[in-house]
C-alpha cells in the first residue's frame, strides 16, 4: 500500500541546454509550490548540461537535490566542480584567466565534462544502473528529457511507474541527430512500451506519436503549457546589449543550432526582406553553436553590421535580449508544442512571426490574430510576413495584446497541478 506522501524522483542524465532545462526548473518550482503535505521530490541531475554548461543544484522547498554519479571518479568531480563554481562566483577563481592557475581549472573541467559524458551518452545505461539503487525510495520516477538514457544491448525495465515527456518528433520526421537518429528512434519507441504515461504538449504531436509508436489512448495524455508567471524582466537591460554591440533594432531569434530549426530560412528570409524594405534592422541569432551558421557575405549580409551571432548566451541575459527585440523569429519544423520562443515573446510583449507548422497553429490559429506564420521552407515567404508587420505596427500591437491575455488565461501554476494528478493517475 502506498504511504500517504507521494515521492517522486526526477531523472534527468542529458539535461538539454535549451527550453527543456528552463521548462523543468519552472515546473519543479510550481511542484514545489503546490507540494503541501502531500507531495515530494528529488531531482537528478549530472554536472552538465547538453551545451556543457555546469548545472547548479536548485534550492526549493520540498524538494531534494543529487547529483547523478556513476563511478569513482564522477563522485569526486561530483563534488569539487560545485565547489570550483561556488569559488569562482566569490571571485576567487577566473577561468578565463591566462595564467596558469586558470589553465588548470578549465582543464580540469574539460576532463570533468568528458568523463561524464562518456559514462552517462556511452548506451551502457550507466545512469539507470545507478537510478536503479536508490528507485525503491520513490513511488514514481519522472523522466523530463528521456533521450539516450537507455542500454543500446540490453532491456530495461523500471522497477517503479515511470512518466515521460516526449517533447516532439524531430527524430522521426528529420535527420536533425545525425548518426544517432535511427538509435533514437529505436529508443523512443522503447520508452512508449515501457513507460506509465507520455505526455505531450500537443494534440497534433500526441496523435502523430500514437500512430508511430501503437500507443494507446490510456497511456498517452495532453497537457497544454505556460510560460512562468513571474517578472524576470532586466532592470538594466543595456549591460547585457553594450557586451553584444547590439546599438540597433534588431529581429531576435533563440534557439539551438539544429537542421530542424531552420536557421536557414531567418537567414535568407531576412535578406530578402533587408532588399525589399528600407528598415533600418539587424538579425540576432543567439544559442549553442549559432555561430557556427553564419559567414561573411552570406546573401549578402555583413557580420556585425546586418547579422549578429552570440552564440550561447547566459540565462540571465535572455530578458534582455527579448525586451529590447522589434521582433521575434522562429523558423522551426519540429517542437513540442508552442515552443519557449513564443511563450517568452508573447511574456515580453514582442510580436512574434513564426512557422506554420500544426502544432503551432493548434494554438495560435490561422487567423494572424495572435502571430503572423510562415512557410519555414520558404525564405520568400518569411520575407513578406516581416513585411506584413512592418507595414502596419498598429495591428501588431493589437496581436500583441491579444497574445498578452492569451497567454494569462492558463497561468504556469495550472501546467503543474495537471503535471501533479497525470503523474497521481498512474499509481
């Protein structure tokens, strides 16, 4: 019989370093929030994030936090990187330091970041292995971000009810990981068979999945999201643009460097929209290995004067970028649902133009009342949507504000109370 407080353990051993992470940590502190005497949770989580970027242990009421650990070494990294991180925040340490004291720390980094990698990405499922010692003290295990957890060579089964979140299928439908795709998809398909309960953030995403993997009805549930509810706006926004160079109006798109996410497009569909109108504007491409898409020249756009790439940038520097956009871009072919781009601009109150794809248009309509779309294959056609905004900003307001009441109308605290009862439904 199960005991009145309900424990569940979060289990998360790749942790994406983009919307995934933001999104779990948002929803663990509605968990939190709503947990009362009847609720606990424990959150494991390695060092580093999918961009290698060190995680630090979140600080919540009722809830626990461990770092997930899978051999003798990872326990001492486990428990000098926090510790580094804690010095270097006190400005005892500078890891971009040339000396050789910072020489050392980034090494040892580095080297820290490599072997966790290699056990818990290596397919042995090493992660579960050690989960599997310490399940017996939940009564549920949630899987936020289940991607290459599972042992390539043999099965496994969860000892408790295990709850998923399949966040889209750009394994399915893209060639966006590379040689991993088809060993992702084999094991998607596994979490389905294995799992209590997936959840999805779209109706479409939700039907596509459940023709793709058999999955039945009983075992697969909707559940809409929200954006956070609290202010996190940059009071001093202008630190963050001056370290940029960021001195013009500018189209802001976010996002990891992905062929589903159709950078491309931004790209090229800017161009041309720089060639038909006189607006004075930049694009700013900002997320893990950005970068790497843009050259000198490309359709004709110079770097540093019609086209920004930052590359990664720190959580705390996002407000800033989304308050002071014209505009926000994103050009994606596969996501969960409303992705965390429009969330945040419809947050921000930044007009958002966007791809056309189902899973957006399930919430957003047809009808441009909340967001102009476009098609993301096509360039021309992103092209004339930022035309279509920059012609008239009176409506653009007016969608503006219609996004602002659409997003108040389900608040982020009603996403965690439907989280609480799927997971209560299945034990």
């Amino acid at each position: 019989m199960r005991s009145q407080v309900i424990h569940i353990g979060i289990f998360d051993q790749i942790v994406s370093g983009g919307g995934v992470r933001l999104f779990t940590t948002k929803l663990l502190e509605e968990f939190s929030r709503l947990a009362g005497e009847k609720w606990r949770f424990h959150l494991m989580w390695p060092l580093f994030d999918s961009s290698n970027n060190f995680l630090p242990q979140p600080v919540l009421p009722h809830t626990t936090f461990e770092r997930i650990s899978v051999d003798p070494v990872a326990r001492v990294h486990n428990k000098v990187i926090p510790q580094l991180y804690r010095l270097s925040s006190k400005g005892n340490y500078d890891r971009k330091a040339t000396g050789t004291a910072g020489a050392r720390l980034v090494k040892y980094e580095n080297a820290a970041r490599e072997h966790e990698q290699g056990n818990l990405r290596s397919g042995e499922g090493h992660g579960l292995r050690w989960l599997d010692e310490r399940i017996s003290n939940y009564d549920l295990i949630f899987f936020p971000y289940p991607y290459l957890t599972l042992p390539r060579k043999h099965e496994w089964q969860p000892a408790k009810p295990a709850v998923i979140t399949l966040h889209d299928l750009a394994h399915e439908q893209t060639d966006a990981w590379g040689e991993m795709t088809e060993p992702l998809r084999k094991e998607v398909s596994r979490w389905t068979q294995i799992s209590k309960l997936v959840l999805f953030s779209s109706e479409y995403i939700k039907g596509e999945a459940q023709k793709i993997y058999s999955l039945p009805e009983e075992r697969a549930k909707r559940i809409y999201l929200a954006p956070s509810e609290e202010n996190d706006a940059d009071e001093n926004p202008g630190d963050a643009l001056n370290r940029f160079g960021l001195n013009k109006d500018y189209i802001l798109t976010l996002g990891w460097a992905a062929k589903h996410k159709r950078v491309e497009t931004i790209i090229e569909g800017f161009a041309l929209f720089k060639k038909k109108s006189n607006k004075d504007i930049v694009l700013v491409i900002a997320g893990p290995r950005t970068e790497e898409l843009v050259s000198e020249g490309k359709f004709g756009l110079e770097v540093g004067r019609d086209l920004f790439a930052l590359g990664y940038v720190r959580d705390e520097d996002i407000p800033a970028l989304y308050q002071n956009s014209s505009l926000i871009v994103t050009a994606s072919i596969s996501e969960a649902g409303l992705n965390a781009m429009i969330f945040d601009a419809m947050k921000y109150e930044r007009a958002i133009v966007c791809s056309n794809i189902p899973q957006f248009i399930e919430r957003l309509g047809t009808d441009d009342s909340l967001a102009l779309t476009f098609d993301p294959y096509s360039p021309p056609s992103l092209a004339e949507a930022l035309c279509k905004h920059f012609d008239n900003l009176e409506r653009a307001q007016l969608r503006i504000a219609r996004a602002k009441k659409f997003i108040a109308s389900r608040p982020l605290s009603e996403v965690g109370k439907d989280y609480l009862e799927a997971f209560e439904s299945v034990l």
